[in-house]
C-alpha cells in the first residue's frame, strides 16, 4: 500500500495502532486532521471527501458546507484541472488558485498526491497560503510593467557593479540585449573612471552623507558610439546585509544639442561684437543659422537707404531676387510693416522675384530699420524650440546691427573730425610752404634759383618725398631742378613726348593740364614708371603746368608717400602754386631779356582773328598800325593806333562802338595819317609782346594776319620766343631777324633797366604815354592837358610826373655813374 503524502513517522505508528478493519476514508481524515497545514481530500472529479480543521479555518465555512461540495466552488483556479492528469504530467508541481473568505479574496498554492483506496483513487491537497507572496509578485509585476513603460534606462547593480536587472529602455540606449546586459559588469558601459566616482558616491549613501547622486557622463552603445546620458542613482540594504544600486539614466542627447546649439548662439553673439559692417552682421548670422540650426535655407535683405531697396546679402536663389524694391512682396511688407509673416507649405510667398508655393514652412522676421530676417523650417526644424532659437538669432541681429549703426555713425563722426584736423595741419604746413615759396619768388634773380627753390622747399616737407621741374624741348621733357632722396628716378624713365602717356610730367605737358595719380600701384604692370616709382616708395603723384596767362614756363610733378596724398585742397593750392610760380619766371626772364647783352629785332607774322586790332581794321576797312603800348596798373592795356586813309570821324565811331574799348581819343586828326590814344581791356598781341619781355615797335594789320615788329633782349632764345606765340596764335613765322650791335644794345638796355628800376609803375605809365601821344614832339601832337584827361589824374600830377621821370633820365646819361 502507498503511503500517504505528508506522513510522519507519528502517522506511521497511528496507522499501526489502527484496527485493521478501520475505511481508508476515515484513516485519510485522521491523517489530515494530525497535519498543522491545511489538508483537503478530493476524489477524481474534485469533490471534497474530507480535510482538516486548518483548511475550514481557512474558507470560514462549516465542514458540513465544505465536504462534499466541488473543490472548485471554494478554489475556482481548479475548475479545470483534471487532477489525474495533473498528477501524472507534474507530478509534486502545485495548483495555484484564488479563494474567497467572505469580502477578502486569498491566493494558495494546493500539492496533490494520487492515493489508493479499495481501487478508489483519491487525492491528498495540502494548501499552502501565499497570499502574501501572489500579493508581492503583483506589485513586483506591477512595477516591472512600471519600468518597462517608463523611457528612461532602469537598473540595479550589486556590490561589484554586476548588472543585476535592466529594462528595455536601457537596452534601447545601449543596442545590447537584456541577456547580455544582466551579469555583465558596468565598465561594459561606462569608463573604470565613472566607476570609481559612483562607487565613491555609493560609500557616501551608506555612510548617511548624501541620498542621491547624479553623474553626467557618456555610456558605451554596442556600435561603438556613445551617448550621453544623465544618471540619478542611490542603494539599498539587503537581508543578507549586502546592498544594491538602482538607478535612472536618461538620455540627454537633446538637451546637449540644445546646450550645444546655446553656446554656439552665444558664441555667434560674442563674434557678433567685433563686426564692423552690417554685411559681416548679416554673413556671421546666416553662417550661424546655417552651421548651429542646420536650418535649409536662409537670407538676410539690409535696407540701403541710397536707393530705398532691400539687398541679399547672401546667394539668391531661383525664386528670391538679390534686391527688393517698393511693391507688392512678402519681403517688403514685413520691412515696412515691422510685422512677422509665418507662411505655411502650400501657401504663397513673395521673395522679390514673383508669387511662387512655398513647399515648406517659412519665416519673414523684420529686423527693426535694418532689413528683414528669411528663413526656411524644414520638417525637423518645425519644433518650438528652433523656433526659439531662430527668434533668439534675430533679436541679436537686431542688437548686433542696431550696434553697428552707433559705432558707424561715431566712426564716420570720428573719421570727419581727425580729416579735418589732418587737412587743418597739412593745409597750415603747405601755407608755410607757399609763403617760403613766395619769399624765394620774390628775391630770386635766375629762373634756375626759382627752380631748385620751389623743389627744395617741396621736398623738405613731411607731405611730399619728391619733386621735380622740367621744361619742354622739341621731343622730351628736360629736367632742369629737383630735390629729394631718389633722384635717381628721372634717369631711370622715358620722359618722351613723342608717344601717349607715360609718368604725369609727360602727361601734364601734352595736355597743359593737371595730372593726378591717386595710386601709383593701379597698373602696376601696364606703365613702366610706375614700378620704378614704387620701388622708390612713392604712392601718389601730382603734376601741374606751370602756366601764366596762357604761356607755359615748365611742369611741376610732385610725389608723396602714402596713397590718395592730394586732395581737393592740395590740387587748388598747387594750381595757384603754379600760376604764381609761371609769373615769377616771366618777371626774372623779362628781365633778364630787358638786361642783357644786345638786342635782336624780329619780325614775325602771325594770324589772330580774334584781336582787337583785326576786328578794328575790319570796320574802318583800312591797315592799322600799333606804334607803341603801354601796359596799366588795372589790367588794361593804353594803344597808340596809327590809321592812314580814314575819316577820323569814322575812326571814333567804330572805336567807341566797340566792347572792348574803355576809352579813346584823337591825338592827331589828318585824315592821311591819323593818330590815336585807346585803353583797351581783355588780352592783346601788343600786351602778349610786352609780358614776354620784347619791346614793341609796331604791329600791322594786313588782309594775311598781323605783321609784328619787336625788339628782344641778345640772351632770347629766339626758337622758344617763337613757340610760345604760337601757343597763344595761329600760324607765327619768324620773317626776319635783325641782331643789333653790342655796344647800342648794352647801353640801350642799361639805361632803360635802370630808368624802369627808379621809376614807379605810375611815372613810367605818365612817361610812356606822354612819349608815345606826341608830347615830346615839335609841335607838340598833345599837351599835359590832354595827357592828364587820359590817365585821369590832374594835370599838375602829370606834369610833376614827368619833370620826375626827365632828371632820373638825364641823370642816368649824364651823372657821374
């Protein structure tokens, strides 16, 4: 016979004191009745043959209610369990089932074992309550599901960092499988260092320093890779004594991009303090939106207030144009508007070059006064907080161009007041210059004194390195003065003129104009002097003709140190310069012509239209002579005109007719030879002949052009007399040279020097005129009367005048010296 489950060695000897006709039922209910467990006795279809007080105990129910009845009425988990098949497949394995206790619902765990009775085949139960243990699987499953929901990685550790249980998201992190996790040490996902500092932290819990610990670090994935995560972790004591860590990690790949994106905003804002235009503002933003936000597509419109447009700053695409004007465009709105547009995919935007469907959304943020903010969002850029970003990026434009547009405007201001400054010392130096200039000018005796004088002063200035005067030849320009540190300079270019271009001395004298040279550099390959002149560190240039009432004495080039070295200023001071200077040349040539050793009488032909003496023989219709001139202090000029074969009436009326003429008279009135006395303003040959030191004697009118007679000091270059009449007049010939002798010429000369010397301007002009009118002839053409109408001075100042003017003369032929 079997015997019973759960049997003791006190069952066993109860059994042997039992009679032997004793039921098996009723030895079965003995036996459970002894047990100190809950024991219940099932037959084969689950009705409830008998138990113990433990297990009434733990239904609350009668025995009479219990026995008998199905076993699942009070264990419902066993409604179907076919208790012969249970027995024979698991054997020992235990039925778990809930029961009822009147309002409280308890869980057991039932162990069947097969017994044999009078071939009757029942079951001996003994239940075991787990109540407390189904309770605390639940919640532990409860909290699984918990964890397993929860996106953040979970995990516990034991003592030497094993991974004792891990949720998905942990293995979501990592790319490694809950298999390969649990069991495996930490340092498989975190470096030996993080693992020292949390077993630091773990030693501080225990000891009741702290409660919670954070670490920010970077955990291992199975690709190779890391990610960053954030873990907040603590422990807990075991029974056995033993501890454990849990632990939440969170990925914080997010908030570092965003941390990231932050710092290089920041970065962008701080770069954005050392810009200087609001095109490099405009660039390091669309650099920043680009290469921080990753945005698509981005642009920036600055409004240029010259021509009232809105300009790209950056490459326009096929449906945004580079410049946006007033009109009807989403651009212009937004800057006129100072109001945001958010346009949305599929609607429609103007970027300047037409309507076209924006495939994605997109943004027009107004920049104050400044411009207008574009942006395209692409799918992954929709989120709120790009959208703050893309606000935060356009508020430090705004700042940024807002800054920019301050410190332009104190620049500018500043620039304006150091320019002024710098034009006010230099414009003081150069006056300083000119003055030394004007005193060289007025006591030098030679041209050549002249010359080297202007070049010396010029080049002993901080403004200017050199400087240079030459005169025209026949092919070339002659270097006749220079002064500074690189003379060698001239030897080392073609001053030629028989070819276009070439240095701004050559220029200067082609033209007869100014030359500047704001860059010696531009061209650098193109003109030869402009390499020699660089590599002697000159920068600018400036060359002017030295010019005086249209004749041209030399061309003055001047060079500097430093790029764009003459302005507007300099050039109007050097073209005064250089008028003055062509003055003091003229003054010391003529005299020396009027000084120096014989005389040359000329006669030369030549063709003006245009003179007063053409246009004066064209009405009266007959050749007029000028016998004589005399130049006045006012800037007109006193003619004598000899006119044969005309009614003096006649002469008088075509004279006063005529605009030039300021006053006229008759000095002699026969109509066959007829003299006048006219003051004429404006050029004329006679005061051209005068300028350049000759002495007139006569100019005729003839149906060819005039025929001019003058006299000239030994020492003209008769050549260079020549071309400069024909600079002023057409077609001048030299028709006859007549030298005079030595002896005559010297004498000639020195007594006119000297009388010209120790008369004023106004007792040679009374002189002259009283000479030239017939005063001095017998019978007298005019008298002192008529003389002091002329000059319009009194007749007793005329006649002291020329009592004055007669004893300097005769004590220049008869006194002692």
């Amino acid at each position: 016979m079997e015997k019973p489950v759960g049997g003791t060695d006190e069952n066993e000897q109860a059994a042997r004191d039992t009679p032997a006709q004793q039921s098996p039922p009723v030895l079965l209910e003995t036996l459970a009745a002894r047990m100190p467990e809950p024991v219940v006795v099932t037959a084969a279809d689950g009705e409830i043959r008998t138990g113990n007080d433990h297990l009434c105990d733990l239904l609350d129910s009668d025995p009479a209610d219990v026995f008998g009845s199905p076993i699942a009425e009070f264990f419902p988990g066993l409604s179907d369990v076919d208790l012969r098949a249970h027995c024979s497949q698991s054997a020992g394995a235990p039925v778990t089932s809930s029961c009822s206790v009147g309002d409280t619902e308890r869980w057991v765990e039932i162990a069947f074992e097969p017994q044999q009775w009078d071939d009757e085949e029942l079951y001996l139960g003994i239940v075991h309550d787990i109540t407390e243990r189904h309770e605390r699987t639940e919640m532990l499953e409860q909290y699984e599901r918990i964890v397993e929901t929860i996106e953040d990685g979970i995990y516990t550790l034991d003592e030497s960092f094993t991974m004792q249980t891990v949720n998905s998201a942990v293995e979501s992190m990592t790319g490694y499988d809950k298999d390969t996790l649990v069991g495996s040490n930490a340092t498989l996902l975190a470096d030996e260092s993080v693992i020292e500092e949390a077993a630091e932290m773990s030693r501080q819990f225990i000891e009741g320093e702290r409660d919670v610990g954070t670490l920010t670090t970077n955990l291992r994935t199975a690709d190779g890779d890391t990610l960053p995560i954030e873990t907040k972790f603590t422990t807990y004591d075991r029974k056995d004594g033993s501890y454990r860590q849990v632990g939440v990690v969170r990925d914080i790949s997010d908030r570092k991009r965003f941390e990231e994106t932050l710092a290089a905003l920041h970065e962008s804002t701080r770069k954005l303090l050392h810009t200087e235009t609001k095109t490099a503002v405009a660039e390091q933003i669309l650099e920043t939106a680009v290469d921080v936000l990753e945005l698509p597509d981005v642009e920036i419109y600055l409004f240029d207030r010259s021509d009232n447009t809105l300009r790209s700053v950056g490459d326009a695409e096929a449906d945004r144009s580079a410049s946006v004007g007033p009109g009807q465009s989403t651009v212009w709105d937004v800057f006129v508007q100072d109001s945001a547009v958010e346009v949305a995919p599929g609607e429609s935007i103007d970027l300047g070059a037409g309507p076209v469907t924006a495939d994605a959304k997109r943004l027009c943020l107004p920049l104050e006064d400044h411009g207008v903010f574009y942006i395209e969002l692409g799918e992954q850029h929709s989120d709120a907080r790009t959208r703050e970003m893309v606000d935060l990026l356009a508020a430090s434009a705004e700042a940024a161009l807002a800054r920019v547009d301050r410190e332009t405007t104190l620049r500018e201001r500043e620039a304006e007041r150091r320019e002024q400054n710098r034009e006010l010392r230099r414009l003081k130096q150069v006056n300083a210059i000119i003055r030394r200039i004007d005193q060289v000018l007025v006591e030098a005796e030679t041209t050549e004194e002249i010359e080297q004088a202007v070049c010396d002063q010029l080049a002993e200035s901080q403004w200017f390195s050199f400087a240079w005067i030459g005169r025209q030849d026949a092919t070339e320009l002659v270097p006749r003065a220079w002064a500074g540190d690189t003379a060698s300079y001239l030897d080392a270019i073609s001053l030629s003129l028989e070819r276009e271009g070439g240095p701004p001395a050559v220029q200067t004298a082609q033209s007869e104009a100014m030359t500047i040279v704001p860059s010696v550099a531009d061209n650098l390959r193109g003109d030869h002097w402009r390499t020699e002149a660089l590599s002697r560190e000159f920068q600018s240039a400036l060359s002017i003709p030295l010019e005086y009432d249209d004749f041209v004495y030399g061309v003055l080039t001047v060079y500097a140190e430093q790029e764009d070295g003459f302005d507007e200023m300099l050039q109007e001071v050097f073209a005064e310069l250089g008028e003055t200077i062509a003055n003091a040349i003229r003054e010391v040539e003529s005299r020396q012509r009027r000084a120096g050793d014989g005389t040359v009488e000329l006669e030369l032909s030549l063709s003006a239209p245009q003179s007063f003496l053409t246009h004066l023989s064209d009405r009266v219709g007959v050749p007029v002579v000028c016998e004589g001139a005399v130049q006045r202090s006012d800037g007109t000029i006193r003619l004598f005109l000899a006119i044969s074969d005309c009614d003096p009436a006649v002469v008088e009326e075509q004279v006063l007719s005529m605009a030039r003429v300021d006053t006229a008279r008759a000095i002699s009135t026969d109509q066959l030879d007829g003299l006048y006395e006219v003051v004429v303003t404006g050029q004329t040959v006679a005061e051209t002949l005068l300028e350049r030191g000759g002495r007139l004697k006569s100019i005729r009118t003839s149906t060819g052009g005039l025929t001019v007679t003058v006299v000239v000091s030994g020492e003209t270059d008769v050549r260079q007399f020549v071309e400069q009449l024909g600079e002023r007049y057409a077609n001048v010939k030299l028709i006859a040279r007549r030298d005079g002798t030595r002896s005559d010429g010297q004498r000639d000369n020195t007594v006119r020097s000297a009388l010209e010397e120790q008369l004023t301007d106004r007792q040679l002009e009374v002189l002259q005129t009283a000479y030239l009118s017939g005063f001095f002839d017998w019978p007298r053409e005019t008298t002192g009367q008529e003389i002091a109408s002329s000059l319009d001075v009194s007749q007793p100042t005329v006649n002291r005048h020329l009592r004055v003017s007669e004893r300097k003369l005769l004590e220049l032929v008869f006194g002692d010296s």
